[in-house]
C-alpha cells in the first residue's frame, strides 16, 4: 500500500491522573487503551462520584497546579505502577500512601478519592463549564458528559496534534502563546511540507502508521474547551486561545485516534498516511 510521509513524532506526552499536568517521554508502549499508563488514574468527588476536571475550573482550579508521573516504567500484562504527585507547594506524594486521599482532598478543598481505572469499572462522568464565547455549542453553561466504558478519556484514547496546526494558530493570533501543554495530546507530529495549516484535518478517516508496528485511526476532530485557556506553570489564562480555535477551525485543534495496532513509538518515528 502506497504510503505519504506526513513527518516524524517530535515529542511524546502521557497524563497518569486525568487532568493533571504529565510527563514527557522518549518512548511508549502503545496499547488498545492508548498510551500505557495515560489517564490510568483519577480524582472522583466523594459528593456526587463524578470525575473530577479541569473541564469545569470553578470546581477544580487546582488540577493545573499538580504534576504526575508514573513511578516505574508500565508494562503490558501488568498493573499499572504507583503514580507520584507534585503537589501545588512543591511536595511529593505517592499513589500508594495510606493518606493519601485525605492529602489530595485538603488540595482540592473536596473530598475525593484516587481511583484507577479498569475495564470492568462503571460508566464515570465528569462535567465540563462552556465560556461565554460565540460558535460553541453552550454558552457560560456547566454540562455533564460520560467517559468512554471503563477509562477515564474524555472521547478518544489517543489524541494527535502537528506543529503545522500549532504555527497556524499562532499566525491567527499573534499575542497568544500557543505551546503543546495548553493541548495535551499524546502525539505531536512535526510536519515535513512546512505547512502552517490544519492539516489533521484531510487525515480523519485514514490510517496513520508510525514507526514500525503502531498503527492509528484518526477517527474526529477534537474539539476544544476552557482548559485550553487555564494558567499553567508561566503560561497566562488567555480566552482568546479557545476563540481563536471557535473562529478559524470550529474549535477544533488536533485529531482523536483508535488504536489499529500496539507496540513501541519513539521520538523521531516517521508518520505515514495510508
């Protein structure tokens, strides 16, 4: 099968607790479920069993100010490893800690539990606040939604995005600071046409081969949300992040992807388009 060279992974990214800041990698094992180790934990609220999200800031401001990586290298076949937790004040804590719960709940001023998912683990639901700006489905409104059966993904279990995209952005609105943490994806494709375009775009529907056995498919566009526009670390809160995305791409930025075939991806994998 005739295959076009679309470019190559310039960075890996995977998020052990939904909604915190994660851990770039060099390399990782691609499973069924994604990433292995992606979004393998969350926070659910105590009160109302919902997952908790950066979704709806006014409810959890603080997810952006904590930090998770896995403590050990994941392996397939086995159980996913503790996860360790930089807390808001620079304090690390581990999944593992008999306190744990009790440690994170006095950060989120909530009472929640850090749960792990699993494949026969209820349908979880999180909610989501849409700002007040024009093109988006709901308007200065909180909306509930279901996560895929048994995860703990927003929609998909891989998320691409390109540095064509990025630089587009970044054309439309110069004042803005369009860097990879406001996106958290998986994936981040260094386009070789030198394009500054949307150009995930033309891909859904087709078949993404990465390196030697990963095989995706792009299955959406993946639309975008407030958490685009949170403070990070030094990045500011900027509306005009998300609004620009409403404007020029239907507040879309990057694709979602199923996974065809596992195995391992490295930074530098050639991305080809069948």
């Amino acid at each position: 099968m005739t295959q076009t060279v679309l470019g190559s992974i310039v960075s890996l990214w995977r998020y052990p607790v939904k909604t915190m800041l994660g851990e770039e990698l060099n390399a990782a094992e691609v499973t069924k479920r994604g990433l292995l180790g992606d979004r393998a934990y969350a926070l659910v609220d105590n009160a109302d069993g919902k997952v908790a999200s950066a979704k709806n800031p006014r409810k959890w401001p603080q997810m952006f100010d904590c930090r998770a990586t896995l403590s050990d290298l994941p392996r397939t076949g086995l159980k996913v490893p503790p996860v360790r937790i930089t807390l808001p004040d620079g304090t690390l804590v581990d999944s593992d800690q008999p306190d744990i719960d009790r440690i994170l709940s006095n950060v989120v001023h909530r009472e929640v539990k850090l749960e792990g998912a699993f494949p026969e683990m209820r349908t979880a639901t999180a909610e989501e606040y849409w700002p007040d700006i024009e093109g988006l489905d709901y308007r200065d409104t909180v909306t509930d939604f279901g996560l895929p059966e048994g995860t703990f993904f927003d929609c998909a279990v891989v998320h691409v995005l390109t540095t064509a995209t990025l630089d587009r952005l970044r054309s439309l609105y110069p004042e803005g600071r369009f860097e990879v943490r406001r996106f958290r994806p998986n994936l981040v494709v260094e386009t070789a046409s030198g394009d500054r375009d949307f150009v995930e775009n033309a891909w859904i529907g087709h078949l993404l081969a990465i390196g030697d056995a990963v095989r995706l498919s792009i299955t959406g566009s993946c639309a975008r949300c407030v958490m685009t526009t949170l403070p990070q670390g030094d990045l500011p809160k900027d509306t005009g992040i998300l609004r620009t995305a409403v404007q020029h791409n239907r507040a879309s930025v990057g694709v979602y992807a199923s996974v065809v075939q596992g195995g391992k991806i490295r930074r530098g994998d050639s991305v080809r388009l069948n």
